[in-house]
C-alpha cells in the first residue's frame, strides 16, 4: 500500500508540475514577445514549478523509508 501510494506521489507532482509549466510558459512568452527585458523574470516563473516535483520526490522518499522500518520490498 506504500508503494501505490509513492507512486501516486510521483504521478501526481508529475502531472502538477507539467501543467503549471504549460500555463507558466505561455504567459512568459507572450510577456517576453512585447518586452524582452522581462526574460530574466520569465526564467525565474519557469523554475519555480519543479519544486512541486522536489517537494513530491521529498514525500516519496520519507514513505519509501517507512516502507523499509515495517519490512516490505
């Protein structure tokens, strides 16, 4: 039942992250084609989504070492 759980996790932070970059990118674009300048502030909207997946794999990880206290693979 971790497992299923660690894997929900992943898929999930996964799937977040993918559709917050979608939505983040396309506004970064088009404000970057009228003003270029805001390139380094677009880079930076760009990063932040993957902490989704940081904190997901975080979770993760603290299951799957639950997983091994209780004895399973």
């Amino acid at each position: 039942m971790i497992a299923l759980s660690v894997a929900i996790i992943m898929v999930g932070t996964g799937l977040a992250a993918a559709w917050a970059e979608k939505v983040v990118g396309g506004a970064a674009v088009g404000a970057m084609a009228e003003k270029p300048e805001l390139f380094g502030k677009g880079l930076t909207m760009m990063v932040l989504p993957e902490t989704i997946v940081i904190f997901g794999f975080a979770m993760a990880f603290l299951l799957m070492s639950k997983m091994s206290e209780i004895g399973g693979p």
